[in-house]
C-alpha cells in the first residue's frame, strides 16, 4: 500500500539550543516521512529555546496566520559588556560597571510602545540582495534597516546578580530581542547582551503544552483550529464541508472584513476570506475533496 501524506496537524515543539529551526523542521520530516510537509511560524536562533510552533501536512498553509502573532519570551541579559552579534556567538567586551536589578527595571518602560527598531548587523535581513550578516562578516559596513515593532510589555522577573537578569517580554512579530538587550544596554550606559533566550509563548500557544522535536509522530498532535483561535469562526452544515471542499461554497460576509475560519463538528474545514462583493469564499482548504 503506498505512503499516505500525514494528517493536517499543529505541534507545539520545546526547541533546544543549538539547532537552526531548519534543523527541527528537517528531522521531524524524516520522522514523519518523504511525503510529509512540514513547516513553521517563526524561526528562533540556534542558541535560543523554546516554543516553536510546527504545522504538518495541509496545515502548512495556516502560515500567514500565525507568522504575525505575538511573541513572548524570558531573555537572560548580562550587563556591563557588549556583543557584537548581541547574544553569546559575540565577540563579547567590556563596556562598564554592571547594572543593578533596580536600575536596569528602571529603563524598562521606557522601552514599551510602538517604535522603530534597527535590524542586528548579524541577522538574516537582506540589504542589495545579500544577507545583512554575509556583509557584517566580511567587515563590511552597512546602513541598518529599520522595522516598525512593537513592545507590548517588559519586565523584570529575576535578578541573578552581578549584573545579570530575567526579562519577560512580549511583542510583536518581527522584533529582535537580542537588539532590545543591546539598546537597554544604551540606555543604561553600559552594555548589554543576551545570555539566553527562551520563546514561552506564540499568541495564546503555549511552551507549557510542547513537545520534544522527537515527540512529534504521524498520528496526534493539536487540531488546526487550535492555531485559528484569534479568528471569528462560522460552522458548516455536512452539505457545505461538501461545497467548500470542492471550491464551490458562497455565503454573506455579514460584515467581517477579515478571514473566518470555517468549521465543522469540531475541526477545521477551510478560512475564508472577504471576496470584495460582500461575500466569503475559501482561500485556504484543509479539508480534502476526495
């Protein structure tokens, strides 16, 4: 009997540090078989841990839903030095006297609102078409992107001395927590980079509910409808998961002017999106026509 292609499925995996999220990709779709599809919602460094959240199989195509949720992370920073890559990769040197924990939650708010933020040297953001980092590396100099980010809440939750902190912070897609470290570092006069960084939660998913890499199986995992919980949802008669499967389902916006998850006894059947004429159309079909 020939392979048949995993279920549409959502895991929530715990990465550890060291691997590229590539590499927790590429192993699960080893585990999981050639003819499984496999992808993520947002890659985390190879020293940075925690919640990466992995769609298999038609679930691949809930990407653009997730990719621009909320982050949340703990990230470990150590003042008084800086890092030219902001995190322990370095190279690391001395900037000055370390901060203490009531001086470093002092500058905290000051660091929560909307803002443009400038892009590490060493990140992956391309500038005339090559990698901001293949430049940095070769000694290059180069003017810094700037993004719009936005910092929804920062704060301390642990002081382990001798200028080291926990800081849990929660922003918007897009933000790079190692610049934030290095501009609290600015602001207090003395440097700072991030010792570690752990990723604890994507939207309302929490690490809390992950697995392993090597947890993740061809049967189990979260329905795909868990990914979609920010989305309005509208339930499909029988006849309808029929006319949406095969492209043929219509229905009145009744005023959503974004995409709705449709759903059917408790799974995902397709998100729909307004179609410009005051109706819904599926854009996105999970649910297989056969």
């Amino acid at each position: 009997m020939a392979e048949a292609a995993p279920a549409p499925a959502l895991w929530l995996v715990d990465k550890p540090a060291g691997p590229t999220s590539h590499d927790v990709v590429a192993g699960v779709r080893r585990r999981l078989g050639r003819l499984a599809k496999v992808g993520h919602s947002g890659t985390l460094d190879p020293f940075a841990t925690g919640l990466l959240v992995l769609m298999v199989g038609r679930a691949t195509r809930l990407s653009p839903f997730l990719t621009g949720l909320d982050k949340t992370y703990l990230a470990t920073l150590r003042t008084g030095f800086t890092s030219e890559s902001g995190d322990p990769e370095g190279p690391i040197a001395p900037a000055g006297a370390p901060a203490d924990a009531a001086e470093i939650a002092a500058v905290l708010a000051g660091f929560v609102g909307e803002q443009r933020q400038r892009v590490p040297a060493l990140s992956a953001v391309r500038v005339e078409g090559e990698r901001l980092y293949t430049r940095t590396r070769r000694g290059e100099q180069s003017e810094l992107p700037e993004r719009e980010i936005a910092v929804r809440a920062v704060s301390l939750v642990e002081d382990l001395g001798d200028g080291g902190v926990v800081v849990e912070v929660r922003c918007s897609a897009g933000t790079y927590v190692r610049r934030l470290a290095s501009d609290i570092g600015e602001r207090l006069g003395c440097g700072a980079y991030l010792t570690a960084l752990r990723r604890t939660a994507v939207g309302d998913l929490s690490v809390d509910d992950a697995v392993a890499p090597e947890g993740v199986a061809r049967a189990g995992g979260l329905s795909p409808l868990r990914a979609l919980a920010h989305l309005p949802a509208r339930e499909l008669a029988a006849d309808e998961v029929v006319e949406v499967a095969h492209g043929r389902w219509r229905a009145g916006a009744g005023g959503v002017d974004g995409p709705v998850a449709l759903t059917h006894d408790g799974r995902l059947v397709a998100v729909a999106r307004p179609d410009g004429a005051g109706g819904l159309r599926p854009g996105i079909v999970l649910e297989d026509p056969r």
